[in-house]
C-alpha cells in the first residue's frame, strides 16, 4: 500500500472510527516514553493525528469532529504513557483499590481534554496553516497542562527523545517546551508526505533541523566531560516498600537500615549522606532518640539530608503537616529546612477534601488532613558544599520552577518513586530529572527509596545511579554546576516566541 494510499485511508474515517483510530496513534505514540523510548512512534502518532484532523476539516460540526479526535488521541497517549498511575491505589487496597476502575478512565480521559482544545482550536484555524497551527495549538495545549490546575507536566513530548541524550542538550536553550513545540511539528509535518502528491519540504526542514540539534548535542556532550568538585555525596536507597515503610514492628528495621547503608565503609567515604523523601519511619522532632542518632552518624564533619514530615502548631493552635527536608550539619544540627511548595492533588492533599471524604474518597498519603504547601523553590545553605536546591518529589518535573531567586550550586531531589511502580514511572521521572539538570546547568543528586537513586552532571549524564529494587548507596563526588544556560535565564520567553514565530510562518510564506 503507498503511503497516499494509507492517507487517504487516516483522512477517510469518521465517527467512531476515526474516534478508535486517533486512540490507537495516541498510544502507538506513547511508547517514545521511557522505558520503551521509541522515539519513531511518537512522530508516526502524530501524522496520523493530523491525517485524522483532514478528514475532519470540511465535513459537518468540523470543531466537534476534531475535538473527539484530540479527546482519543489524548486518552491513548495518557491511557499508555501512565498506565503505573493505578499502582498508588494497591498500597492499601482496602482504603482505595475500589477507585482504580474509575482512575484508569477518568485520569487519562481528564488529561485528555488538553489534546482536546489543541485539536478544535486547530481546526478552527486549519484552512492556510494547518500543519502550523496544529503545532502551535498541541504546544500550547501542553503548556497549559503543565500550569492548570497546579499542573502535571509528565511525559511532554520532548521527553519522547529518552533515547538520545544529544538532542535533549537542546532543553539547556529550547526548554522541554521548546523542545516539545519542535517536536510536534516534526511529527505533523510527517503527514505532508501521505498526500496524493507527497510535499517534501516541511518534512526534510525538520529531519535536518533535528539531525543539526542530534550534532550539536553530540559535540556538546563529547568536548566538555563532567567536571567534579571535591564534595563526596553518598545517596542512601533503602528500598523500603511502601506498604511496610510506617508498620510499627518494621520501624526499627528501617531506621536501623538506614544508618546501616549511611555508615557503612568503603567506597567513597562521605561528606554528605542524602535520604529519600520521608525516609525516617517516624515524625523526627518527637523522637530525641533518633536526632542522637543523626547526631552520632553526622559527628563533626558530616551533613545529613533527608525528607520527613514536619509538624508545626501556631500560635492560634492550628496545627499543619508539612512534606519536607532537613539539612543536618554536624553533631546533627539542624542548618535548614525546606517544605514542599507544589503538592500533589489526592495524594498529599484534597481539593474540595470535606465533600469528597463524605463520599469515600481520602488522600492517597496515609496523615490525617491535607498537608500544608511551602512558599516556593529556596536555595538551603549545606556545611562543606556549595548551596543546594532542594525538590521533593515531583517537584522536579516543572521547567522553570526548580530554582529559587538565589541559584544553588546543586539539586537535590528526595522521592519515594514506590508510589510510581516497579517499571515505567520511575524511570519517566528520572528522564524528567535530567532534563532539568540540562535546562539549568545544574548538578543533580537524586535519592529514591526504591530507585531509581542517581548522581547526574549539568547536561544530564549520569555519573553513579543504583538501579530499580535494589538495596545499596550510591557513592560519587559531586559535579560541578555549569554556567547558567540560556533557559535558566530567560525561562519559556523563547518558547512563547517559537510560537508566534511557527503560527506567522504560514502568511509569510503564502505572501512570499
């Protein structure tokens, strides 16, 4: 069959057959995530999309049309791309496995109202540029995504470029935004070449706009190796399952499992030990005995980092729970603390918690009430290394939200990646990771309780990681923090102007 052939076919459907069709590209494109990392599928999904989208522009209701078009694109791509997002909800199943059969429709198909927009407001615009606008729209869709409603930036399409680490460099000038915008057009301008009569241009633009990032990518990567400072980090991976990480007769086995791994010689003797988010089985400040312990473990010339919950009374006698980290210098000192300022909804807190509750639904995180959010990204001084920014959790997925107005010399990201599943999600948000480390130009130091622990330079390479289910330390010195990048500097300011650039393109070309 010829590839006009197989456009006319996309172009074609209609109702629920272009409904079932736009939802299998979406999740054929889907497996450009990590850990499948294909990243051919992502661009194939999207000339389908836009095949899809053609049959649509001239029938009756075009707008409706392509909307559900969007809506199955999106559910595919999300149903597929996130499919772990089920397995927060067995960690006590009996408080919450009831809700897996309505989070496997309604998380996907709510997502999934973001591609909706992208496709109707492309098509609304689809007569002169519709390659273009449809670029423009899906870009701006996913930036949207990634601020509404506190946002979820997970699995944007830059990351469908996992596999190659050279054109990700591109995110220290572009941003994962940037990147995505280009990618999009990448994958749509692939539709050009299923027309009776193929058009060629916009295609071979973009494979040798792509093929010039993949370059200057590799020469990057190839003429500047990673830089260490003299700080050795140790990152502590208990690998405490999640279901047994607050049992009261496991408590002194974990804890005991984290001084273990914290003392333990040989390999690189450490200056600053790093635990994951919430590591501590118990709420530190009331338990002395553990701060004597950190004491013993920091002695005098050691920092201990790690996530804990917080708890704070005021002086009206509100009591609220914070999500946060310690820096503990020596003799266990408490030199600083951060809370987590971007909280994740039903897992740490519930939006609209006292009707929910009365339905049933409770928060995922087993603490009474909703915890309560920080003020923002802080750069926490840290004895004996350069100042660190501090993420807890998924807080490292947001592009231009990781650094406060002081840049840190590292970041330093706590989570508990047991939450996300024994496969996919860990390593999605490890490859979320790495881009920020790009786009900043920061050193990164990772520690998850289960994997995927890791130590990454400021363009992404990993230096040491411990990998998924293990039990163990990672050991390395910490890189050295690169120059601010392009996007440390100015954000998504070039994002925003790639996309007025991409949608005036269309009337300046039919003017030439």
């Amino acid at each position: 069959m010829s590839l006009a052939a197989v456009g006319a076919f996309f172009r074609g459907l209609s109702g629920w057959r272009a409904l079932l069709a736009s939802t299998l590209a979406g999740a054929v494109g889907a497996l450009a995530f990590a850990p499948l990392d294909v990243f051919p599928a992502m661009l194939l999904g999207l000339a389908v999309f836009v095949l899809l989208l053609e049959g649509a522009h001239g029938r009756p209701r075009p707008i409706r049309a392509a909307a559900a078009i969007g809506w199955g694109f999106g559910f595919g791509q999300f149903a597929v791309g996130m499919h772990w997002i089920f397995y927060p909800f067995l960690v006590d199943p009996i408080e919450h496995g009831w809700q897996i059969p309505f989070v496997l429709i309604l998380f996907p198909g709510g997502l999934a109202l973001f591609t909706t927009l992208a496709a109707a407001v492309a098509m609304r615009f689809w007569r002169h540029s519709r390659v273009f606008i449809f670029a423009v729209s899906f870009a701006g869709a996913e930036w949207l995504r990634g601020h509404v409603l506190t946002g979820l930036p997970w699995n944007l399409p830059a990351y469908g470029w996992g596999a190659s680490l050279a054109i990700l460099q591109s995110t220290a000038l572009l941003g994962a935004y940037g990147l995505s915008l280009l990618t999009v057009l990448f994958g749509a301008s692939l539709a050009e070449l299923f027309a009776a009569r193929p058009r060629w241009a916009l295609p071979v633009a973009m494979t040798a706009l792509f093929a010039t990032l993949w370059l200057g990518g590799v020469i990057r990567l190839e003429t500047q190796p990673t830089a260490f400072t003299g700080v050795r980090l140790r990152l502590v991976q208990p690998n405490v399952p999640q279901d047994e990480k607050y049992v009261r007769a496991l408590r002194v086995r974990n804890w005991r499992t984290l001084l273990d791994l914290s003392s333990r010689p040989g390999g690189v003797q450490p200056g600053v030990v790093v635990w994951p988010e919430a590591a501590p089985p118990v709420a530190l400040q009331y338990y002395p005995d553990t701060l004597d312990a950190i004491a013993a473990l920091t002695g005098t010339n050691r920092v201990l980092i790690t996530g804990n919950q917080r708890v704070v009374d005021d002086a009206a006698g509100t009591r609220r729970i914070y999500n946060s980290l310690y820096v503990f210098g020596p003799q266990g000192r408490i030199v600083a603390t951060y809370d987590k300022f971007h909280l994740v909804p039903f897992g740490e807190y519930l939006p609209l918690e006292a009707v929910l509750e009365r339905i049933g639904i409770t928060k995922l995180v087993g603490f009474p009430g909703s915890f309560s959010a920080g003020d923002g990204p802080h750069t926490v001084d840290v004895p004996g290394a350069p100042p660190a920014g501090p993420l807890i959790c998924y807080e490292i997925l947001f592009p231009a939200a990781v650094v406060g107005p002081v840049r840190p010399g590292w970041l330093v990201n706590v989570t508990d990646d047991s939450w996300f599943g024994p496969w996919a999600g860990p390593r999605q948000h490890l490859l979320a990771a790495r881009v920020r480390a790009i786009e900043e130009g920061l050193p990164l130091a990772r520690a998850a309780n289960t994997g995927i622990s890791a130590v990454v330079d400021g363009k992404g390479r990993i230096v040491a990681m411990r990998d998924l289910g293990e039990t163990g330390v990672v050991d390395a010195f910490l890189p050295r923090a690169e120059p601010p990048t392009p996007y440390a500097t100015t954000g998504d300011l070039l994002f925003f102007v790639l996309l007025i650039v991409v949608a005036a393109l269309p009337r300046a070309l039919l003017r030439r």
